[in-house]
C-alpha cells in the first residue's frame, strides 16, 4: 500500500511596513527636509541651510526651509558655507528645533 502525503498549506508571513510604503522611502519621502549629519559633537554638517539667523562663538541659530537650527556649545566656527551646504566646527552640547 502506498502511503499518503500530507500536504499543509503554509500562511504567508505578515510584513510590516513602518514607512508607508517601500517606494516612498526611495522617492524621496525622508528627504523632503534637511540633511544633518553630526559627528562626534565636534562637526555638524546641514544641507538645506538657507541661511544663519544669528552667529556667535558659542551660539548659532540656522535658517531651515521647515524652521530654525540652533546649535548651543563652545568655539563654534563655520568652516564653509556654499549652494545650502554649511559645515561648522566647535563642541557642540544641544541641539534644537524651532518650527
């Protein structure tokens, strides 16, 4: 006699999609705002700055095209600043957003 299979009908795994929708991530829908990135808390480079508010050795206030950047710290100097690009050296302890 020959036996019988048994076949079992396997349930699709469920997939979680934290942002949306795949193809909005890809299309640009993280990148709608300023780009930041901080290394350490000696360097901060921001694409997208579209101007600074307000500049001193231990305060600098940016102008973001979704509000303002201000960055509190000690011997803040900005290394360049070209086509909404500024890169700026100093230590910097808070960071804060103002919408």
């Amino acid at each position: 006699m020959s036996k019988k299979l048994k076949i079992e009908k396997v349930k699709k795994r469920e997939k979680w999609n934290l942002f949306g929708g795949e193809a909005d991530v890809f299309e640009g829908a993280l990148l709608k705002g300023p780009r930041i990135e901080l290394i350490s808390n000696r360097q901060i480079i921001i694409e997208g700055c579209l101007g600074v508010f307000e500049y001193s050795e231990s305060y600098l206030k940016l102008r973001l095209s979704s509000g303002a950047l201000m960055l509190v710290g000690q011997n803040f100097s900005i290394v360049s600043f070209e086509n909404e690009n500024i890169f700026v050296k100093g230590k910097i302890n808070s960071l804060e957003f103002a919408v």
